[in-house]
C-alpha cells in the first residue's frame, strides 16, 4: 500500500515536470510542436544520456518544492490508515470478548443450579454456538427434572411400604413384650430398625431432608452420639477416650449429626473387642472442622474399605445390621458441606475421618 502511494506521488511529478518542459519547447518551436510530442512520448529511461550532468544540473535540482509536502500527506494517510485498522481490529476483539463472557457466565449461572433466563437472539459469529449451548441446556434440564421426579417417587414408594410395614411390626412387638418372648422382641426391633433405615433413606433420595444451620458444638454432638450405644459399651467394657475441646464446632444439624455419627460409633464399637477402646479426636482451622473415631479392633478387610458406604454393603466381620447406617451417615455429613473417608489405622484397627467445611 505505502509503495503504491510513492509511486504514484513519483508519477505525478515526473508528469508536471514534462508537461512544463513540453510547454515551453512547443511554445519556443511551434512549428516542431508534433515532432516535441513524439520525441517525448516514444522515450525511454534507459536510453537517456547523462547529458544533463555535463551542464551541471543533478538529480535533487528537480524535486519540486510540493514533493515534501505530498511524501508527508502520504505517509500521514497511512499513519491515519493503520489507526482506523487498528481501531476496527480492537472494536472486533472487544465484541467477540464480550460475547464470550455472556456465553460463560451464561454456562456458569446454569452449572451452579440458577434458573436462567433464555439469551436473547444474535445474529453474529456465535450465534450458532449459542443455539447448540441453549439446546444442551435444555436437555440436561428436562433430563434432570425427570430423573428428580423418578427419585422422589420411588423415594415415595419405599417411604409408603415402610409405614405400611411399622403397623404390623409394633403390633407384634407389642404381643411380645406381653408374652415375654425376648427372641421375638429382638427380631422385631430389629426390622424396626430397619424401617426407620428406609424411612431415611427415603427422606435422603427425594430431598425432602431439611437440614439446620446451626452452630454444633462437637463435644456435645459426640457425647450424644455415644450414649446412643452405651449398651454395646457397657456389655463389652469398652474405655471411651473423648477428650472436652471447647469452642470446636461445625455448622449443621445437631440432631441429624448424631443419626449420622451414631451409626459411625455403632459399627465401631461392633468390631471393638472385650475391654478394648475407642478413641475419638477433633480440631478446626479457619476451613474446616476434622473429627476421627478410631477402634482397636482387626480394621477392615481390603474389599470393605472399597464398599463400606454402599448401601445395603455387609463385609466379612459384620453383625447382624443390614449394611444401610454408614450409608446414611455418609449421605448426611455430605448434605452438610462434609465428607467421610475410612481407613485401617497404622496402630490398627479402623478409623474414620470426617471433615465439615466452613464454606
């Protein structure tokens, strides 16, 4: 572009230069004038002489005075030219940016469950992109709709079947306990146990579970928790170590924190032998609150650790329960902004790490 423009500055000058010569030889030599025409337009460059040069005369003395002034006008056209370039190039990138940004933000808003509004229509580069996006979206929403309306009822079915189940269990229990029949009394309270296990199941699975905020002092939900099997510690004589930390709390529900580390403490002191311990430890930092619960028992086998919060999952060593608390346990801590791990402890036995976060 810059080399096109000096040409034709370059043209321009060698034009007005031979225009003024011819002027004035046809003006000197009228009668020549067609000859003068010829001569100057059938010559070429190459065949030029350096005559000029033997009178004195150089190339500099025949730059006109205006050949400044149109190399400056030319060089400022460019100048103005690349800014205009530059100025459409940064309005382009600065659309683009922008509609990539309402396109995230879009995807963000949706990934963390906010009902979003539907984008309105564009007729640009993105527009195809935005169509797919919006098709996707309303996919997965259908597709989660109804797999929560599938959960919900089947979370309704086993919740119905469980209190139609109750009735009769308390009627024979209540025979039972009137007859003095401990073997059957055992074996009813243990499918009582079991239906309120489904009834929370039930809860859990259709997210019908309200779960509190509140400030849970540790010490207390623990000391709860354990009175919950103070008849497996007394019959096994095991030594509770459970140190009195104060202000070490988490935030969650009380109540449901002990359902939860009841069942955890219940499926320890199982596996604790005669006379043996369970161990439990707590602290907190500015990001969460960790808990431990440890036994000395023989630890879990390697297949249990992989399945021990499986529903329904019974290992090598397990009771008579039917493999539903840990399950529930976990399902609970994680509706708290927690989790829960299991491993064997390097002493032995097994242990349990739990961890609420703060935020």
């Amino acid at each position: 572009m810059i080399c096109f423009i000096l040409s034709f500055v370059y043209a321009k000058e060698q034009y007005g230069i031979l225009s003024a010569i011819t002027e004035q030889l046809v003006a000197e030599y009228p009668a020549d004038e067609q000859h003068i025409v010829e001569i100057i337009k059938n010559s070429r460059h190459g065949d030029a002489s350096n005559i000029l040069m033997e009178y004195g005369f150089k190339t500099m003395d025949f730059i006109t005075p205006y050949a400044g002034v149109s190399a400056a006008s030319a060089v400022l056209f460019v100048v103005v030219f690349m800014i205009l370039l530059i100025g459409i190039n940064h309005l382009i990138k600065s659309s683009y940016k922008k509609r990539i940004h309402e396109l995230t933000q879009y995807l963000e808003q949706i990934n963390s469950g906010d009902d979003v509004a539907i984008l309105l229509k564009k007729e640009d580069s993105f527009s195809l992109l935005q169509d797919e996006i919006y098709k996707t979206v309303t996919e997965m929403k259908t597709a989660k709709d109804n797999a929560v309306n599938e959960r919900k009822e089947y979370a309704d079915s086993l919740a119905n079947i469980a209190h139609q189940i109750k009735t009769p269990i308390t009627a024979i229990s209540l025979t039972a306990q009137a007859e003095k029949n401990a073997g059957l009394k055992k074996q009813t309270d243990r499918l009582s146990r079991l239906v309120d296990s489904l009834l929370y199941i039930s809860k859990i699975d259709s997210g019908v579970l309200n779960l509190k905020q509140d400030t849970v002092d540790v010490y207390t939900m623990l000391e709860l928790s354990v009175e919950t099997v103070e008849h497996i510690i007394h019959r096994k004589n095991i030594t509770v170590k459970l140190p009195n930390h104060s202000e070490v709390n988490f935030n969650g529900d009380l109540d449901w924190s002990v359902e939860a580390f009841s069942n955890i403490i219940k499926n320890c002191a199982e596996h604790t032998p005669q006379n043996g311990t369970l161990e439990f430890e707590y602290q907190a930092n500015p990001l969460y609150t960790e808990i431990t619960v440890k036994d000395d028992g023989h630890g879990f086998d390697k297949m249990d650790i992989k399945n021990i919060f499986k529903r329904f999952y019974q290992g090598k060593d397990s009771s008579n329960g039917i493999g539903i608390g840990l399950s529930i346990a976990k399902s609970i801590i994680e509706m708290q902004n927690g989790f829960i791990t299991a491993e064997n402890d390097k002493k032995g036995g097994a242990r349990f790490n739990i961890r609420f976060y703060r935020h």
